[in-house]
C-alpha cells in the first residue's frame, strides 16, 4: 500500500501496458506485478488498472477453461503509439502548426523514416 500512491495514474497505466508487451503473451495479474520495480503497487491496484485499461480497449482479457484469467494488450506498442499521435493531432486547432512542430523536433533519422513513409504512400 505504501508505493501505492509513489506513481501517477498514467504512469501506472504504462507500466502495465509495458508488462504486456514485454512478455508477448498473456499474464496474470500477478506476474504484471512482478514485472514492476520496487516500489510495487498492491495487486488490487494492478487489477484496478487492468479494469480500467480494459474498458478504454487496451487491454484484453483472456479466460480459457481451468486457467487462470490472463490479460494481454490490445494492440502492438507501435500501434498504441500511432494512436496516441492520431489523438494529439486531432485535439489540435491548428493541425498544421501542430505538424510543423512536431516535425521541426524531430532527429534527421527519423525524418528520413517519415520521408520514406510519405513516399510510400499511394497517391489519392
């Protein structure tokens, strides 16, 4: 109970979702658990996570017979990603400022995947 509150909720969320991907297959509660550092949160908080990833379609839960429930995340790190990209743009009220910014931050590695991806692309 004590490292309980040592995380914020986003944090917490990530860790989970990074137990997920890490392991590339279904956990129990209990091993997301283990996956984390000290200070560990109580397993109720994990569960709670869990629900509440659940619930916004991170994370899927898994039940098959006599096995114990497991979980597993939605979608692949790269698509959680695309998807937190895809959110952030839209929120924004200047969508090209936004761009403008975002690309005049990035690394010239990762503009040349950017470019590689535009060109790509089929054209409309």
């Amino acid at each position: 109970m004590a490292g309980q509150r040592s995380r914020p909720r986003g944090q917490l969320e990530q860790a989970v979702l990074d137990a997920l991907w890490s392991a590339g297959s279904g956990l129990t509660a209990r091993q997301v658990l283990d996956a984390f550092p000290e200070p560990r949160p109580a397993l109720t908080t994990v569960l709670t996570v869990l629900d509440r990833l659940g619930r916004k379609g991170q994370v899927e839960r898994q039940q098959h017979d006599d096995a114990p429930l497991t979980f597993r995340a939605a979608n692949s790190r790269e698509e959680q990603t695309a998807s937190l990209m895809s959110n952030a743009l839209a929120a924004a009220t200047d969508r090209e400022a936004a761009l403008l910014q975002f690309t005049g931050s990035l690394a010239s590695d990762d503009l040349d995947v950017l470019r590689r991806a535009l060109d790509a692309r089929p054209r409309p």
